[in-house]
C-alpha cells in the first residue's frame, strides 16, 4: 500500500477518536504524519502540527502532507517533544507510540499543559501505571482511557486535562486506569495486570520486604473484582 495513502491501524484509530471535533491538534513524535492527514481527511480537525525530534522521519511526513494536498491546513515541526510548540497552537495533542516515562517527562516539563482546556491523548507504549502515577501526581486527571487490540498487542489510550484542584486518586486507579474490562482488549490488559501485581507480591514475600505490599493488594483486589464480575456478566 502506498503510505501515502496509509489507513490508521486499531491504535491510531483510537487516539483519533478521543480528539475533539474542529479541535486544532498538536502529534508529537508524528513520525509519517499518518494520524494528523486521516483527521484532515476526515474534517475532524481545523488544523494539525506534526512534531518529530527526527528530521529524516518529518520529511516523509512532509511528503506526505505535500502529496495530499493539506499544506494548508497540516505544519510540520523538528521539535524535541513539544519544546518548540506554543500553547495557542493546539488544543488536543497527542503523544503515541513512545515509552510512559518520556511521555511523563514531556507533559510535566511544558508549562502550558497546566491548562484545563488543553486536551492530552496519550498512549504509552511501555509503563502506563508509572505515567499514571506521575500525571496524578502533578494535577492531572483521567478522563477517558479504552484498549484495544493491534496486530495482536493490547494497547491503552488515555485521555488527560489538568484540575487545577487537588486530583484524589487511590493506588489501584494507577494500575487500572479508567478500564473497566467490558470488551477483550480491556479484560485483557487487567489480566496482564493482575499477573504482573501477583509476581510482584511473590517477590515482596520471599525477599521478606514488605514495601508496598498492602498497595500492591488493593490494586490486585481491584482488578480481580472487576474480572470476576465480567465473567459472570459473559455467562449470563
């Protein structure tokens, strides 16, 4: 398939559908720019800037802005993260397919964000529950967060603003997230969870540390409640 003419997989089709209508729109790490084109394509969008740190990446993107015919309405920009974005430029931005610590890094560290309007649609590729945790912690709260299945993985998008009141959060929410198990992709991941929170009780007792222990079972409790009243949900 020419990628130019690329359609969104599962995991780019869900970041797009938790972008605002006529939003303007911020993809950072936008590699081919193949997510900002399909919201043009779309109408979804009035206007998209296209970030990547890398420059090889952005000309293709370019290319591929260029080829559609959308210089008008989508901008490309070398930008590490979104240190060269100014905060009227974007509404919603969206940052895939990067690690959780750098999508942490990214948001905490770019002053505007701290903003209730500014949307933030992330979706981690490694450690969601230590971006979770860090975004809570810094005022940001969860609005919105689904998985879904892509070429076999399981991936979770979530849907950030910033509360400039005081965010209360309890540890499994770090853990859990805004999932609620109700299709596979979601029983999925919290069964990957639940396995992930088991090993690490194992390794707690035998090691005889007990730091975090009580956290790390409320968390699993969580999980195993909402996979317990799916099941019997599915069997009715």
């Amino acid at each position: 398939m020419n990628r130019k003419h690329r359609n969104l997989g599962n995991r780019l089709r869900l970041c797009a559908s938790f972008v605002r209508y006529h939003a303007k729109i911020c993809d950072v790490g936008t590699d081919h720019a193949y997510l900002p084109i399909w919201l043009v394509r779309h109408g979804i969008v009035v206007s998209a800037l296209a970030c990547d740190v890398r420059e090889n990446p952005l000309a293709i993107a370019k290319e591929n802005i260029a080829h559609c015919g959308y210089q008008q309405m989508i901008s490309t920009r070398l930008s590490n993260g979104l240190s060269a974005v100014e905060s009227d430029e974007a509404d919603d931005i969206i940052i895939a397919g990067m690690g959780g610590d750098l999508i942490a890094r990214i948001v905490t560290e770019t002053p505007w964000l701290y903003n209730p309007q500014k949307h933030l649609i992330l979706q981690p590729m490694t450690k969601p529950s230590r971006l979770r945790c860090v975004l809570l912690k810094h005022g940001f709260e969860l609005l919105q967060e689904k998985a879904i299945f892509d070429e076999h993985r399981v991936y979770t998008v979530m849907l950030y603003r910033y509360n400039p009141k005081k965010v209360s959060f309890n540890v499994s929410s770090i853990y859990v997230g805004g999932l609620s198990g109700k299709n596979e992709a979601e029983r999925e991941y919290l069964k990957r969870q639940e396995n992930y929170l088991s090993h690490c009780l194992v390794g707690r007792l035998h090691s005889g540390k007990d730091t975090d222990i009580e956290t790390l079972h409320q968390a699993l409790e969580k999980i195993q409640k909402i996979l317990d009243l799916t099941a019997k949900e599915d069997s009715k």
